[in-house]
C-alpha cells in the first residue's frame, strides 16, 4: 500500500478518535513533539502510558477486592491514572477517573467498582486505537524509509 494511502488512513483514524472525544488538544501537543531526530516519541509516549495504565488498574482491582477498601490508597492511584491521561490527551479516560475519584471520596465501594469497570472499557478502546495508530506509523515509516534508499 503507498505511503499516500496509508497517511490517509492515519489521519482518518486520528481525526475519528478526536471526534469521538477520546483524544482532546494535549495529543496534538504531544505530537508536535516528534520530529525527525525522534520518529518514534509518540509511540514511545503512548507505550509509557498503556504499560503505566495497565499496572494501575491491575493495582486498582487489587485494592477493590479487599474486604475492607483503602479508599486513601484507590484515590492515589486514579489521581496518578487521571494525570497519566491527562498527560497524552486521553480525554475519555481522564474523565472517568473523575467521576472515579468522586466514589473514592465518598467511600462508596460499589461506585468505585462501576467506575472501575468504566476505566479499564474506556481504557481499552483507546488502547486498542492506539495500537492501530502506532502500526500505520510504523508502516508508514518503513515504506519511507525503502522508498529513500
């Protein structure tokens, strides 16, 4: 497939993901960030963040299977989630850990557990579309990178 058609796709990917609200104005940001000395900052970024996302919640699940909940020690870490998002404009997730923190602080166990489930759905959508992102630029890339030599 010819670069052309493939930064089509990209871009039809990025432009539905801002659409739909997942991705808001610090992606862009994080974007302009990457230049020719760096062509992988972005996924590099995005990586940090899925691996980061992923031991949290898994933290998350931990600490909402107890008997007795942490709420102090749940609150940390769906702030940490929250910046995390916050920090590769993943707007959709951000604003669950909102709606989350907001169980925390009402000690509300089964709250916290509904939002759970909220993040880790909102977080694998994004993850998912991240991933497909990642592998167009990556072939994008490659086909560039044969076409110059």
């Amino acid at each position: 497939m010819a670069s052309t058609a493939l930064k089509d796709q990209l871009d039809g990917l990025l432009n539905s993901m801002f659409r739909e609200g997942l991705l808001d104005e610090q992606f862009t940001q994080l974007q302009m960030l990457q230049d020719a000395n760096n062509p992988d900052f972005v996924a590099e970024v995005i990586s940090l963040f899925c691996d980061d996302s992923e031991r949290i919640l898994g933290e998350l699940t931990k600490l909402l299977d107890q008997a007795v909940v942490d709420f102090v020690k749940v609150d940390a870490y769906v702030h940490q989630l929250k910046g995390s998002s916050s920090s590769v404009g993943a707007q959709h997730v951000k604003l669950a850990c909102i709606e989350f923190r907001q169980f925390c602080e009402d000690h509300d166990k089964e709250g916290c557990m509904r939002a759970l489930h909220v993040v880790k759905h909102e977080y694998c959508n994004l993850r998912s579309k991240f991933e497909s992102m990642i592998q167009l630029e990556r072939r994008i890339f490659a086909y560039d990178t044969k076409q110059q030599n």
